[in-house]
C-alpha cells in the first residue's frame, strides 16, 4: 500500500506542471467555406459578341488554428496559421494553396500592443476590408476597381505581405495605431543591382461607439517586384469610415494610387466606394453599394500598352438579400452590374472572370450564396 501510495504522489508531482500550462495556454481551430454561384453575361473579345456562363467561387474560403499562452505580468505569446481553401475557384480551375498562406504569425502581445511577425494583410488592406462593406473577392470582389489592379491601372495595394514585422497598438480614447514592414531578403535572388523591394504600410483607426474612422497609407518600393523599376515606387492613400444608425450601417472608402511603371512614367487613379446594409425584423438583410474606379492618368513615357486617359474608369452597381440561418450559416442573392466607360477594357463583375473586355463593354451577375462558419 505504502509503494502505491509513493507512486501515486510522484505521479501527480510530475502532472500538476502539465495541468498548469494545459490551463495557461489554448489552440482554437476555425474557418469559413463560402461558396458563390453566379448567371454571368458580358462582352468579350470580339466585339459585340455576347457572351453568357454560370460560375461557381469559393472566395475568402479559408481553414486555420490559433493558439495563445499566458505568459504572466499580463503578456501572452500567441500564433496562428491560416491557409486559404480553393475548392471552387471559377474559370481558374485552380485548387492549388500551401500551408499558412494567409494570416499567419508569431508573436507578443500585452498592455504594450501586439508584435507578430509572419504572413499578414497590410493595415492598408485590414482598413479597406473594415469600411467598403461590400466583399473584396468572388461574384461580389469589388478590388478591382477600387484597391487593385483593373483598367489601365497596374498597382494592387490589397496586399497580404510575406517576411513582415508587424505592429498593432493598444486603443487610446478609441483611437489605435498598425504599422508594418517587409525585409529586402528576396533581392539578394535577383540581378539587378538595388532592387529591394520593401514594402511598408501603415493606418491610424478610431472606433468609439458607431462610428469608425481610419486612414492609411502605403509605400512598395521597386514595385514590391524586385524585377521591376530600380528605384521606383507605388503609393497609395486610403480615406475610410462607417457610420451604425439603428439597424443601418453606412460606410465609405477613398482610394488614391499612384503606380512608377517605368524610370519616366507613372499611372495615378483615384477610386471610391459607398455602400450599406440593413437589418430587417428577424434575420433577414439587405445590403447595396456603389463602387466608382476613376480615370486612369498617366503621366510621362513608356507606362503600360492599356488605354489611359480620358473616359478611362468604370461603375459597378450592386444590391443583395441574406438570410442568417443560425449563427454560423447564412444564405443570399444578389445582383451585380460593372459598366466600363467608353475608353475603358478592364473591370467586370467579381474577380478573374472575364479578360479582354472590349472598351465601353458591361457585364452582370445574378449570384447566389452560402458562407458557413467554424
């Protein structure tokens, strides 16, 4: 009996540390599959020649685990890996991804902030996804109009950076701070002598009871490319705030880019985007937007073969129904409308669904939708 008892006493001195980290510390699995099918028509290539397709998306489908450990003094260590779920991709026919793709880190936080280090959308984009309300990717992805690459305009600042330090501040009177930087290790691969390739963005954020306020600004030196123009650099400013009403939600994003695509020339477009939801009795919404990707002007030589100019923009138009199921599953309907201005070729509806629009063309959608949540 003497001997059982001894044992049991050395196993539970050996245990009780175990316990203790297992209290201190967690991990959490979570993801989102959204599946969007969309009724598509627009103009093609051949002018005049209307083309129609159904379209199935899966964007923003992503998979991911997080954990945190309690550190004392108020300081916790934390993680996460998420990883991007292509099961439906489109036109692409592309299922392809890698481990943590997306927001994924390592790091410190406390009553100093949080530090992390890893794979992170810039504050830049974290701003843009808080204020346009409408999605940036799939059937409903109004990015390309407003913060990426469409038109004649070639400079994307809906970035998720590799290789970052990262920094969050606490809230002060509801205001916060987010900077972030990439290192230049990628130019050490290439030929061209001072090609860096730094990338560095920042936002300043208010949220104090309903509304919210932020403005954002970032810097991608060589074009974030490390191939591309030695010494040159994108820029963008981002003006962006919600406003909460009673059931309604109203927000507004600012966009003004500015891209070097060549030692001579640079293209410059400024974008906006309006757009609210509102809550009906029970868990029924309605959502609308206006989204407006202005003139892309150019100025001095050798800046891309796309037209730029006057007339040079586009619109787009939408209007949706959801549903909330419960509160993981929600379901909806929408219908979209991208119009190009008369010298435009580039913008359509949703993300990578259509190429070599010919100039004034349009294109709609009438998309349905399920996003479950774990």
């Amino acid at each position: 009996m003497k001997q059982k008892l001894i044992a049991v006493a050395v196993a539970g001195i050996f245990a009780a540390p175990a316990v203790a980290l297992a209290q201190s510390s967690s991990v959490q699995i979570y993801g989102t599959l959204n599946a969007e099918y969309g009724f598509a028509k627009g103009v093609t290539q051949a002018a005049g020649t209307t083309n129609g397709f159904d379209g199935l998306n899966s964007g923003a489908s992503n998979f991911g685990f997080k954990g945190e450990e309690k550190l004392g003094g108020g300081m916790s260590a934390f993680f996460q890996c998420e990883s991007d779920l292509k099961f439906l991709k489109g036109d692409l026919a592309d299922t392809s991804g890698t481990l943590c793709d997306r927001n994924s880190a390592v790091g410190l936080k406390g009553g100093f902030g949080s530090a992390y280090i890893g794979s992170w959308d810039s504050p830049m984009k974290r701003l843009v996804a808080t204020t346009r309300i409408l999605g940036e990717t799939g059937w409903h992805g109004v990015q390309g109009m407003l913060i990426s690459n469409g038109g004649a305009f070639i400079g994307s600042f809906s970035t998720r950076n590799t290789n970052t330090l990262n920094y969050d501040s606490p809230k002060f009177g509801g205001f916060s701070f987010s900077a972030q930087t990439t290192s230049t290790k990628a130019a050490a691969t290439v030929t061209t002598a001072g090609l860096k390739g730094r990338a560095s963005s920042m936002s300043l954020n208010y949220a104090a009871g309903p509304m919210t306020v932020g403005l954002a600004y970032t810097k991608q030196d060589d074009n974030a490319k490390r191939t591309a123009v030695t010494g040159g650099s994108d820029t963008a400013v981002v003006l962006g705030g919600t406003y909460t009403v009673g059931n309604a939600k109203i927000g507004l994003t600012y966009v003004d880019g500015k891209a070097d695509q060549s030692t001579t020339g640079e293209l410059k477009r400024a974008s906006w985007n309006l757009a609210g939801e509102y809550n009906l009795p029970g868990p029924h919404s309605l959502f609308a937007g206006y989204t407006r990707a202005g003139d892309t002007k150019a100025s001095g030589t050798a800046v891309g073969t796309a037209a730029t100019g006057a007339d040079t923009g586009a619109k787009e138009y939408q209007i949706g129904y959801r549903n909330t199921l419960s509160k993981r599953t929600m379901v909806g309907i929408s219908w979209i409308y991208a119009d190009n201005d008369r010298n435009a070729t580039g913008y359509s509806v949703g993300t990578n669904h259509a190429t070599g629009l010919v100039a004034g063309s349009s294109s709609r959608v009438i998309a349905t939708q399920i996003k479950h949540t774990f």
